[in-house]
C-alpha cells in the first residue's frame, strides 16, 4: 500500500494543466429527478460544444444508461474490479456525449481496496484532461465513500422539489458537505415546481436556511416545473431535452444551463491547482480514507 500511495503522489505531483470542469449532482433523497436532470443538463452542455461526460456513481443502482435508451456493456463497477479497461466503459450518447454507467440489478455496496481507488484517480485524472465538463450523477443521500469524493469536487448542484422533506434532506446534504468543506460552491435546482413562484419560495427558503444557520451563500440556478413530458421522455426512454425540445422544463433548463456556464466557476481549475479535484483525492488516499 506504501508503494500505491508514492506512486500516486508522484503522479499527481506534475502540472496537470488546465482541466476540466468537475460538478457533481445530488440529492438528500431519491426520487426528486436528479438522474434525469443530470442526463439532460449534460445533453445541453455538449449540444452547445463542449466535451461532456456523466459518470454514473450509483454503483450497481445505476440508470442514467436507461434514460437514454441505451445498452452499456461495461459499466464502472466493472472498471473498478478490473473487468474492463477505461476505453470499454465511456460509452457513446446521444449529442456526442459521453458516459460511463453505474451498472443495475447489483449491490451498490463495494468494498473499496487500494488498487481500486487508485483506479478511480486514474480513471478521473483522464477524464479531466479529455472533456470539459465531468458530470458525477451521484447516488441519493450520503455515505462515507461518496462524501469523500464530495469533499473533493468543487462544485456540487443540489436538487430539491418543493416538498417539505425534500427541503430539509437537501439542507441536511448540504450541512454535511458543509461540514467538511467550507469553501464548496453550491448551486441549488428545485425540481417539479408546480409555479414559478412556488419554485422561487423554496430556493429562497434554502438559501435563507443555509445563510442563517451555516454563514454560507449558495448559488441558485432557479426552479424547473413540473412537465408531464419528462414521464413520457422517461418512458419512451429519450431524453426530454431531446425529444420535447419547446417543452416548458427543456426551455428553462436550456436557461439554467446558460445561467451556469457564466458563473466565475467555469475558469476555478486553471486558476488554483492547489486545491484540485485530483489533490484532495490524493489526500483521502494518503490519510487511509478507503
């Protein structure tokens, strides 16, 4: 283990150049449509040229791979245990994007090994010098592994609806990244909105709640309403983005999209090296996180 744990600071200790855009996508609970926001914001972003890839972190629970409509041969689990090379594992999507599939109908618990970490680092240092955005559609709630790598991404979009305990489980997310990091960036999405309004409320609610109790401002990207489109896309398994592109939530998502690609966050990797994606995955491993 002494021997991975050099190899991985020497690899890592080089100029990795301008890289890539990391966010990840979460929620304090499931069924709030992060999955199918995080397929759709993705297909937007690489509609508009840039290099984008989601890699599915539900592990063995996965579906992005389902909403798109598409089969995945290999998928990360399969990449971690040495099933399949990193090549096998992007697959093609629609609009030229790229992702890597959790996998389904698996335990979603593995157990984490050296070797297997050290695969994960490699397999991200690639990603963030091949695309410009990477997309990690995490699963609901929070564990030990995933706040991990939580506390290593720069930027996290949270989604919510405008439910009570949608509410408080995505303030609960947040408190708990918080906690660890407080320089996170947060952006916050409130999903199945059935108002403007109603969606407005409830951003407002979180930023407040976040600001009072925790000094911490958040971003908000606003709300998307609730589409009955988004069940036929899913159903149909296309995207909504793709196949209701004048539907109410494609065209506000089309907005949000641009809305978040203008914040200063886009340059937040060619300006400060130091505090990297890569780095502080560097410092889990060396600390014997996993």
């Amino acid at each position: 283990m002494r021997d991975q744990a050099e190899q991985l600071r020497m690899k890592m200790s080089g100029n990795l150049g301008v890289l890539g855009r990391s966010i990840a996508v979460v929620s304090g609970k499931g069924g709030v449509g992060k999955s199918n926001f995080t397929t759709n914001f993705a297909l937007m972003l690489a509609k508009l040229g840039k290099k984008v890839v989601v890699l599915d972190m539900d592990i063995g629970m996965g579906n992005v791979n389902i909403l798109i409509g598409r089969n995945a041969q290999y998928n990360l689990k399969d990449y971690l245990v040495g099933e399949a090379t990193l090549s096998q594992v992007i697959l093609d999507g629609p609009n030229n994007l790229k992702y890597i599939s959790g996998g389904s109908g698996l335990s979603s618990v593995i157990q984490w090994s050296p070797p297997m970490f050290n695969s994960l680092v490699n397999a991200f240092e690639t990603l963030q010098r091949n695309f410009d955005y990477i997309l990690f559609d995490m699963g609901a709630g929070a564990t030990n592994w995933s706040l991990d790598i939580l506390t290593s991404i720069e930027e996290i979009i949270v989604i919510s609806t405008t439910e009570p305990t949608s509410v408080t489980d995505a303030y609960s997310m947040m408190k708990y990244i918080h906690f660890r990091d407080q320089n996170k960036k947060f952006y916050l999405v409130v999903n199945r909105a059935y108002s403007n309004e109603e969606g407005r409320e409830t951003c407002i609610r979180l930023k407040n709640t976040m600001l009072k109790f925790l000094q911490k401002e958040i971003n908000i990207l606003g709300s998307l309403p609730e589409d009955p489109t988004v069940r036929k896309a899913v159903i149909d398994q296309i995207p909504f983005s793709i196949s209701y592109p004048d539907s109410p939530i494609s065209k506000t998502l089309d907005a949000m999209v641009n809305k978040f690609m203008n914040y200063e966050g886009e340059a937040v990797y060619a300006q400060d090296q130091t505090t990297t994606f890569l780095k502080k995955l560097k410092n889990i491993f060396s600390k014997g996180r996993v």
